[in-house]
C-alpha cells in the first residue's frame, strides 16, 4: 500500500513516519520536535491519564527521559489502516529497555534494568500525530524494580498529593473528545479478532482452544508470556472473572494483510464496570472501573499464533484504591 499523501518526502511509509518520529522524540532527544510532529491540542490517553496539548507531553517526556536516560524504544510492528486521502490511524507495538537511573514518578532510583512493551494507536494527518490512544505495561515496570503493585500505586497516590490531588485515571469522565471519531476499517482480520475477544468477554471460552493455535505465542500484562489455549484461557479468565458485569466495548479495529508478513490485526477495546468478582485484582471491592486495553494478533494456518494484550494494572488498582479509601 502506498504512503499517504499530505505527508513530507523524508518518510518512505508509513510504518517509517511512525518508528522514525518514536526515534527522533526518545532515542535522538528531539523532544523540540514534538512541537512538529504533535497537533497543538493533541489529546494523549493513558489508563493513567487524559493529557490535551504539546506542553503537558512536553513535561512528561522529560520527566521519563530524566528517569530512565537510556530508554529505547524499538517498533516490532505497526498495523494502520488509511483513513482519508490524507490520514491514517497506526496502531504500533514497541518493545522497551531502560535502565531506572534517576527519581521520578517510580521513587528512588534502582538500578535496575527494565523490559516491557507499549501499544499505541495513533491518528496521525498533515505530518503530525493529532489524536493517542497508549497502554504501557506499568506492572512490568514495577515488579521488574523490585516493588508490589499495590504498594507502588498506594505510593503513588501519596506522592501526587493524596487522593484529592492525585492524577486520576482515564475514565469516560476524564476523557476529552479529539479530532477522530473513526472505528477502523473492515478488513476481515480485524473482525475476526475483534469476534473473538468479544466472545471472551461474553464468557464463551470454548472459543479460545477453537480458534487459537496451540502453540500460539502469547505476551500479557506484567511481561508475561504464554503459549497455547491454556495460557491465553488462564489470563482471560481471571480477567473477566474480576469483573463478571462489566460492559465490554470494541472501540477500535485494524486489520492488514500485505506480503512479507502474516494476517494480523489490532483491536482498542475497553470495559467498564465494578469490581464485584475474584480474579485478577484480588477481593471484591464494588469499586467501578474503566479499563483501556489494546491487542495486537497475528493469524496462522492453524488460527490465532501470536497474540499480544497490555492493560495498565497500576491504573486499576488506583481506582480501586481511590474508591474504597485505602490509600
């Protein structure tokens, strides 16, 4: 497919324009170029948080930069889809090493070197990024620095100020609305996967040993990796099973299928609801919860083969902590 127009000759596609600008910002320390290749008003969510415009993006990069000085970020994939004749919508998929080298919002420095993985969808048009959608793998982060997650997020809360100051999680009523409204495109990939995570989360589990391979390669929240039904019914389960009510939301769907690569298919979903069941997060607390999560797949002769799903942990259970008090 080819590069979108609109957009300047330096990038051959796509794929080029999102890792090259993730390269500039982080690893070149172009953090001056985010006032280019960022709309002004860019909304960026995270489970964490809701930020609208360059100078809060701005503040953040240089925070983490400052925390974790050796951060790399490097692009396994990118799944995009166009969007117009001059835009498109990119979900893409990093893999991160660091090493925690100064204070910030994780503490006290550690020492300690660091793997997880970012998935973030992007609307990007006229050579800039105007709309974010990201998920980091927080508990990853966390644990591979030797904390608890709880006992991290409890901290976290005191450190920015308590619960009546704190950064509160993204929510239906913390979001801000940005410039796209699409849904993706409908590519068969993206409904496929899109049809099976919906039917997880309608409780039909004979999908998963239905459609996924059984060697099928899995990576989940808290840098975890499976393989097989088995493993991918284990992190499902104890999921849903936190949150046996909760609404689950397709939000977004990419699909692709080009040479060179497997059918593969990206999918933003959420799902909102209380904590009313024991699973994941521990005793019920009936605290509500909003949930931003984003799966990447790839499709094999035998069904689903690789899968990679991140939820932010830590912003869950700072709902769940925030709500029942025990900060």
């Amino acid at each position: 497919m080819a590069f979108m127009p609109g957009f300047d000759g330096r990038w051959a596609d796509v794929p080029d324009f999102i890792l090259g600008i993730t390269k500039d910002i982080w690893e070149d320390r172009g953090i001056q170029t985010l006032h280019d290749y960022y709309g002004p008003d860019l909304v960026v969510r995270s489970p964490a948080s809701v930020i609208r415009g360059n100078a809060g993006i701005i503040a953040a990069t240089e925070a983490t930069l400052a925390e974790f000085p050796d951060r790399q970020l490097l692009g396994e994939d990118v799944i995009w889809c166009a969007t117009g004749e001059d835009s498109f919508l990119s979900s893409h998929r990093l893999y991160c090493t660091a090493t925690h080298e100064g204070s910030g919002m994780y503490g006290a420095p550690t020492g300690r070197t660091l793997a997880y993985r970012i998935l973030a969808d992007c609307w990007c048009r006229e050579n800039g990024v105007l709309d974010e959608w990201l998920v980091r793998d927080q508990g990853a982060i966390v644990r591979q620095m030797g904390g608890d997650v709880v006992d991290w997020t409890r901290a976290l809360i005191a450190r920015e100020g308590g619960p009546e100051h704190c950064v509160k999680p993204m929510t239906p009523e913390t979001d801000l609305p940005g410039p796209y409204t699409g849904q993706g495109n409908d590519d068969a990939w993206g409904h496929t996967l899109a049809d099976i995570l919906t039917r997880i989360a309608s409780a039909e589990f004979s999908v998963i040993p239905a459609q996924y391979d059984r060697a099928a390669e899995l990576a989940y929240p808290g840098h975890k990796n499976g393989a097989g039904p088995t493993d991918a019914d284990k992190f499902w389960m104890t999921l849903h099973a936190s949150f046996p009510n909760a609404e689950f939301s397709v939000d977004h769907i990419i699909g692709m299928d080009e040479p060179l690569s497997p059918p593969r298919a990206a999918v933003r979903w959420s799902l909102h609801g209380v904590h009313s069941g024991w699973g994941m997060f521990g005793t019920p607390t009936q605290a509500p919860v909003y949930i931003m999560g984003i799966t990447h797949a790839e499709f094999g002769p035998r069904g689903l083969r690789r899968e990679w799903t991140l939820i932010d942990e830590t912003a869950i259970w700072k709902q769940i902590l925030l709500k029942t008090g025990d900060v």
